[in-house]
C-alpha cells in the first residue's frame, strides 16, 4: 500500500511522535511512505530509511500558501497515494482543500486534541467534512468535544487512540540509576517527572501551585521538567516567588523520555486540556505511577491505574501527589505493572497500527480488531530499522 501521511510540522509533541511513529511503522511492514510536513524543521523524524520525507517550509504569506499548496499538490499527484492521512488542524484543512483540486482514493484527517482552536477553526473543520472520507480523533471526549462545537457531524467522526511503542517505552533499573547519580538525587528523595512544552495547554502555573503545597507537607520531593517553550521563564519565575527554585530542575528539551521516567518516582501532567496525552500512556508502559488532571482521554488511558484529579485544582493536584507517595513502594510498583499491562493489552503501537491499516483499505470504522496478545503487543518489526535517520 502506498501511504502518505501529512503532517503540520514535526516539531516536539505528542502528534508529532505518533506521526513519525506510524510512518516508521509502515515502512517496517513494507508500505511505501512519504511524510509532507507543511512547516518548520524537522526535531521529531521517522527513523526508518524507507519513509520519504518532504518538508515543504510552508511561509505565513499567500504567495508562500500557494506555493506550498503547489508543491504538496506535485507530490502527491506524482506519488499516487492509496490512502492520504493528515495530522492536525492546520494539515487537516491543508489536505481537505488538496482535495478539492487533486482526486484523492482515500483520506482520512485526524485531530489530536479536545481543543484545535476557536469557533472559527470549528466552522472551517465543518465547512470542509465533506471532503474528507472520516475524521477522527484521539479519544472519545475529544470526539464528543468536536461534536458538541460542531466541527464534525455524528457518524462522520470517530476515536482511534495513540498507540505506545512498549518496547522503547520500558523501566529500565541501569537508566534509573545512571540518570539519579547525574543529577545527584539521593536514595530517599522522591522524583516527579513532567513532559511537556510551556504553554497555556500544560498549565504549569497549576502545577507550581501544587508543588508548594507538597513541599509544605514534605522536603523528600524534587521536580523535573522536561521541554521548551515561550512560558519557561514565566514558570522559572513563579518558581523563585514560590520559594520552590531549589527543588526544580528545568531539562529543556530531551531525547531521552524513556530513561527520565524510569528515574521518576511519579509522572505528574497538570494540563488545562487534552486530547489523549501521549506522555501519560509512555509513563505507563515505563510502570511509572501517574498523577494527572481531567483533561481529554487521561481516565481512558488511566483506568484505575493512576490518579485523576479536576483541572486547574492545584490543592485537589497536591493532595493526589501526597497520597500516590504516602502509599509505598509496593503500592506504586503494583500501579506500575498494571498501567504497563494496561498499554500491552489495548494501546499497543503494532494494535493501533492494525486499525489504521483497516480503515486505510476501506474497512468499516465499526470494525474494531481484536488487542494483539501482550507477549507480542508493542511490536511493529521495528527491529527491523537499523539505520536511523535522527532520534526522537
């Protein structure tokens, strides 16, 4: 099958990973894959040599819309795609109004968040369903939330969740001890673990909120945050005014996820809203405890295995922090097994993969495929992949 995945950037985020994940995916498997992304550079890549990557660094103009428009058009035109699939408001729009000039077997256009924006993205998203085969998003809040603002109608719209590469995301003991020795964390001191960029999405003034309070109650925590973004030193800020600057730990951006959540103690996510919060099921599959704000998917992703507290509450967000600490050891490492089993069993990448490559040859969006067995979930021939092109 010849895909082509369209994508509005790939910078670092939840999406882009996914992105660049099924694209990897699908040149294991043997599918011809070409990646558009419509802007800036590329800091998440696909790693397997057989996706074909286009970026075509798309300018806020309209001779630079055009232009683009042109390119993308040429691409696809001459690459002849089965299925065509884009990510993300701006590449969703993109790829609908391709169609409306470039005869297109199949597309189907992905949201990945609850909120994509204001009322005027939420008419162009309805203005434009026709020209889409389905749209989907990435849990069923998100897909009630685009229901209820009108942006898509019933039965034209449906959830397909994130999978997790289970394999990359796995504890590792050696990573844990590596990373706490770098960072000199004594034994007895506890790490929290946020992944996420700066922005008003994550919410980290609610999440300095809650440190305080936990601080107050305990001086065994310290708080790692992992990303980038135009409110950093709003954050760096609040945390000198809290009085909490000696126990933050700002790593900007990172490669190494995997092994900062095996260092963790607990993954903590304070976002305003969501989609369906890649970083949490990751935190999952690494057996890491997680406590996290009612934004999106997190209950479909958690089940009962984490702590789901409202948003914006940062003393409810305190007091989730306080008692997954207070409860052990042996509490945490048996939330950690079952949160790993949890991702094997329904939200492995070669599952979820599955379901897409259904939808792509035509299957009915109902016809959901049965969780692969949890010895061979989180596999995708990955391991097929040898030359990388750049890390994630």
């Amino acid at each position: 099958m010849k895909i082509a995945l369209v994508a509005t950037g790939l910078g670092m985020g939840g999406a882009e990973n996914q992105v660049a994940a099924l694209a990897d995916c699908y040149a294991a498997d043997g599918h011809a894959v070409m990646l558009i992304a419509m802007t800036g550079e590329a800091t998440v890549m696909p790693r397997h040599r057989g996706v074909r990557l286009e970026i075509l660094r798309m300018e806020r103009t309209l001779p630079g819309l055009v232009r683009g428009y042109l390119h993308a058009r040429r691409l696809l035109k001459a690459f002849a795609p089965d299925v065509v699939h884009s990510h993300m408001v701006h590449a969703n729009l993109f790829a609908r109004a391709l169609r409306a000039g470039l005869p297109m077997r199949r597309l189907i256009c992905s949201a990945h968040n609850t909120n994509e924006g204001g009322a005027a993205r939420m008419l162009a998203y309805r203005l434009t369903e026709r020209l889409a085969d389905l749209t989907t998003n990435v849990s069923d809040e998100a897909v009630r939330a685009f229901l209820e603002r009108g942006a898509a109608r019933q039965g034209r719209i449906v959830t397909m969740h994130n999978g997790i590469d289970a394999e990359r995301f796995r504890f590792r003991e050696e990573d844990r001890q590596r990373l706490r020795r770098e960072f000199q964390v004594p034994d007895d001191t506890h790490v929290l673990l946020a992944v996420g960029r700066f922005s008003p999405q994550k919410d980290y003034g609610n999440l300095s909120e809650a440190f305080v309070r936990l601080c107050k109650r305990r001086n065994d925590c310290v708080l790692w945050i992992a990303g980038t973004g135009d409110e950093q030193r709003t954050f760096q800020a609040d945390a000198a005014r809290l009085g909490i600057a000696e126990h933050v730990r700002f790593l900007g951006l990172r490669r190494d996820v995997p092994a900062l959540m095996s260092a963790a103690d607990l993954f903590v996510l304070s976002s305003a809203w969501e989609g369906l919060p890649l970083v949490v099921g990751e935190a999952m599959a690494c057996q890491r405890v997680v406590v996290a704000t009612d934004a999106g998917g997190v209950r479909e992703w958690l089940g009962d295995c984490g702590y789901v507290v409202p948003v914006r509450d940062s003393l409810a967000l305190a007091d989730a922090l306080g008692a997954a600490l207070e409860a052990g050891v042996g509490d945490r490492q048996r939330r950690g097994m079952a949160g790993r089993e949890r991702i094997m069993t329904h939200y492995a990448l070669s599952t979820v993969v599955q379901k897409w490559l259904q939808l792509y040859a035509g299957y009915s969006a109902g016809m959901q495929p049965e969780p692969e067995p949890a010895e061979n979930a989180g596999q995708c021939k990955l391991s097929a992949v040898t030359n990388t092109r750049g890390q994630q």
